[in-house]
C-alpha cells in the first residue's frame, strides 16, 4: 500500500527494460539541456561543494545505510532524514526517489547526473497515514537549514491533493499552507524551489501555485531534440478546459502555472539495484532544473573567490547577490529557449524551436501578442538549456548606474513609484530579438508563536501579497515619465515579468523596471536578466 502511495503522489510514469547504456546523456546532452557541456574544460562545473535538496514521500537509499543499495555507488548522499530527523536504516527507501537523485547527482559514467558532485540532502515525508502539509513544510524547511543553511535549490518531485487540503472549498489560489510554506522558505532560507508541474489528469496541483519557485512542465524528443511538450502535461488548450480546470488543477484566475520546460519522456536512469529503467514525468524534469542551479552556483562561488583575491586589482561584475533564489529564478528563465536561431544571432543563439501540444511555438501565443501574459500557458519561457543559463549568469551583475552590456543580470531594490534604467552601451539592430526577465517574492510571513524563527506544527503562514512591478523596452531618449514603449511586461498577477519581441527599428534603446504600486512593503527587492544582439 506504501509503494502504491508513492506511485500515485510521484509525479511519473515508468517502465522497467534492459536498454542498451544510451543513458542519461541523451537529456543530459546537447539534445536535452546541455550540460555536460560545463563538465568539462574549460568550464569544469560539476556542483562541487553546492548543497541540494529533495523532498519527497520517500527518499532514495544511501550507500552504507540501506540494503537496497549496497550494490550500487553511483548516488553519493550528503544526509539522509525523515522528516526532520535523521532516517532510519531501510526505512522510508523508494525507487522513485532515487531515479529523481541519480538525475540531479548520480556519478556513474554512464548515467552522469546534472551535477554529479553535488551535495544532495533528502528528506522522505512519510505515507499518507497521519501526514499532511504541516509534515511536509517541516521537512522542507529542515532540509533548507542543512549545510550550514546554505542549501541553493530543493527539488519536489511530489505534490498535495486538494482533496487532503483543510480549506473549505480548497482551490489553486496560493493560499494553502505547503504553497505558503514554500513562498516563505524560497525568501527566508534564500533557496530555490523547483516544482514538478501537474501532470495527466491532475490530483497533485499543491504546492504548484507558489509565487517564489519554478514550475516545470517536461519534453520529449523530436529526432534526437527534446523540444515538444508531452501530451502528458495538464494544459488547458481551449477556454471551456480552462474553466473547468481553474482553481481545481491549474492557478486560480489569468496567473500561468508553468514557468519553464525541461526533458521528461524516456529518460534512462539507474535503478537501485543496478538496472536500467526508463522513466516519464515532471518528476524528471524537474531535477534538470535543481542541478543546474548547482553548476551554476559553483561557478559564481568560483568568481566570488577570485574576486576576493584579486583585492581591487582586477575588478570584477560580482558580488554575492549571485547567490539569490531570485537571481537564479530570472537567469534559468531569460535563458531559456523558443526559437531556433538561423545563424545571424538575431534569435539569440537559439539552438531549438519548442513547440506546444498542438505543435505550435512561442511566436503564435497569447504571450508573444499579449504585454499583460508573461508566461506561455505551457511552456512558461521556454525549455532549458543549462549551458545558455550558463552564458547568462556569467555575463556578470551590472547596475543601472552606468551602461550595461549586451547580457547581464542584476540585483536592487526599489522603492514604490521609481523606476530603474538599464541603457544598453551598444545600438541594437532592427529584427533582432530582445530577452529580457523580471522576477520578485511574493511576500508570505510566519506567525511565529513560540520566537524560534522556524515553523512548527500548528503556526500559521500570513500572506502580505504581490507588489506590482512592471517591465519595458524603450527608446534610449525615452523619458521616465514618456509611458510609450517598444515592448513592455505588465501582468497585474504574476511574480514575473518576461519581453520576447523584436527590436523594431536601429538604434539605442533602455530596460525599464517600475514598481508600479506597492500591496505589502515600500521597497521591493528584485532581480533582472537581459539577453540582446547589439549591433556591432
């Protein structure tokens, strides 16, 4: 009954076969996400020294602890527990689990993980039978305090019903305590979350309408490209599906579930045991998405330290806002890719064109057409390629106090009625596509009743809200207050705010940020990544 209960809760299809050792390369690789590409020279990048996190309903076995891996080496575990305390041997173990581990950190040379060298904490909520939401935000936040407190991304490859959720009447509206639980670690822990979005026919939407984290839907492969969204995803092509569908399975109202895509369909992963198995699901997604978010951080770990060294004599665009959830957030999403470009780089670099479930692309959406849709209803920004987030975030941080670089990121806070401008140094060139990706917490606060600043069973979330912060493109002799625009993010319900359009004449333009009003607090932190083709 256990195992049927992680079946059902696991966001995954899988079949067990004897396949030749093709392996995790194939969305580990050029066709999926592009990583390996990092792992070797000149980059190196393999999450050495970056904690990880992983809650589930079980965890994966730990070599020396469970008997179900005491054949098998290829996942090394930094820590393994239940709940919030330290696991019992052969207790709580699930295949499903693993699968998600060997994604993120599996070491074997055949079926590499993202970030093989990563420190991965997991932490197994338990079976259904007296566990809950409050179970499972005790188990997130104590694996968010791991390392140190220095835990950068936890993966849920798992998800709440709402037919268990408390609320009278429960809808996706971000209110439930595990989505509230979420919202407030991603800040206060300053970590990640990555989500497997709904898959199928739903049943395990909470926490997916979190504010904070990121949401991934999965591809499957056109040729040898994962660049299709699987049938498999729960999408709402049409509007009596998306009533139907609102509040119940996907977010209550216009805000957009997915943020971004990642491989899915006919992974080949280890099995404990040391057999191939092919696996299909957002809960193999969604892992391609915590490992990156490894390699990246090992790299700007990296450049912190030569910054440090260099003492002043070489100064360098860095500072340890590269370690913000928010930085990560925007990177992951501006990078990520739409379009094949056609090799004059007007696209960006583009290396795929993702398409829907009725095989369209990202030009032909409401959110290509629509300023007030940021997010494609099913592939948010786009598919993941860990080695163009790669080329974002090292880009290096730039402010708006001076001209800024083609590519670049930011971190600042403003205050309620500014703006913030970002002039690009170089002219950009008529038809060349812009990427431009806003990002920012929704404000969620624990009402701490006993003063240990942590949760416990039976305190409560308090949710302060979204302030309103808006995107633009314009005119570099653009006045603050001339509110025309070339092309412009204005969604009034979304913690992100993202510009995918064309420069539609020569010249020298400007990124804006406004924070149009605010609903909590005066000043509003946020990030921002840019990604143009200037016209050299």
């Amino acid at each position: 009954m256990r195992k049927l209960t992680w079946v059902i809760w696991g966001l995954s299809a899988s079949c067990l076969s004897v396949v030749p050792v093709f392996a995790l390369t194939t969305s580990v690789g050029s066709g999926g996400i592009d990583a390996l590409k990092l792992h070797k020279p000149p980059y190196n990048l393999s999450g050495r020294k970056i904690a990880l996190g992983q809650v589930e309903i079980g965890r994966p076995g730990r070599f020396g602890v469970d008997k179900s891996v005491s054949k098998n080496r290829s996942i090394s575990l930094a820590g393994v527990f239940q709940r919030n305390q330290p696991a019992k041997s052969n207790k709580g173990v699930d295949p499903h689990a693993y699968n998600v581990a060997g994604v993120m950190v599996s070491n074997d040379k055949g079926f590499r993980g993202v970030a093989p060298r990563a420190r991965l904490y997991s932490s197994a909520v338990g079976s259904t039978k007296g566990m809950g939401q409050p179970e499972e935000c005790l188990s997130a936040q104590h694996i968010a305090l791991q390392n140190g407190n220095d835990v950068r991304a936890i993966n849920f490859s798992f998800g709440e019903p709402l037919s268990r959720d408390p609320r009278p009447e429960p809808v996706l509206d971000g209110k439930a305590l595990l989505t509230l639980c979420v919202d407030w670690s991603s800040r206060v822990h300053n970590v990640l979350y990555a989500i497997a979005g709904n898959q199928g026919k739903g049943g395990i939407p909470i926490p997916t309408d979190n504010f904070n984290g990121i949401n991934v839907a999965f591809s499957s492969r056109r040729g040898e490209i994962f660049r299709k969204l699987d049938v498999s995803n729960l999408v709402a092509i049409n509007q009596s599906m998306t009533a139907r569908l609102s509040g119940k399975e996907l977010n209550l109202g216009p805000r957009r579930t997915i943020n971004l895509v990642a491989p899915g369909n006919n992974i080949r992963l280890l099995n404990p045991d040391g057999r191939i198995k092919k696996v299909t699901g957002t809960s193999f997604a969604t892992p391609h998405l915590t490992g990156t978010v490894a390699l990246l951080q090992e790299f700007g770990d990296r450049t912190l330290q030569k910054a440090k060294k260099s003492r002043g004599k070489q100064k360098l665009a860095w500072s340890i806002d590269s370690r913000r959830h928010e930085v990560m957030k925007a990177v992951l999403l501006n990078s990520a890719e739409k379009i094949k470009d056609n090799g004059n780089g007007l696209k960006l670099g583009m290396t795929r064109t993702v398409i829907d479930k009725q095989n369209k692309d990202w030009l032909t959406s409401d959110a290509y057409k629509d300023k007030a849709i940021p997010l494609h209803t099913q592939m948010g920004t786009g598919h993941l390629n860990a080695f163009r987030a790669y080329q974002q975030f090292s880009a290096g941080q730039w402010s708006s106090s001076q001209p800024v670089p083609a590519i670049g990121w930011d971190y600042r806070a403003i205050f309620a009625g500014a703006s913030a401008e970002y002039a690009l140094q170089k002219p950009l060139r008529k038809g060349s596509f812009v990427a431009v990706t806003l990002a920012w917490d929704r404000l969620v606060e624990l009402r701490d009743t006993n003063k240990n600043g942590q949760y416990d069973k039976g305190e409560i979330f308090r949710d302060r809200g979204l302030n309103n912060l808006d995107l633009y493109l314009v005119k570099a002799d653009a006045k603050v207050s001339d509110n025309r625009s070339t092309c412009a993010s204005v969604s009034r319900v979304d913690s992100v705010e993202h510009i995918f359009c064309p420069v539609p004449k020569d010249g020298n333009y400007k990124i804006r940020v406004k924070f149009k009003n605010s609903i909590n607090k005066p000043t509003q932190h946020y990030a921002l990544a840019w990604w143009t083709a200037s016209n050299n």
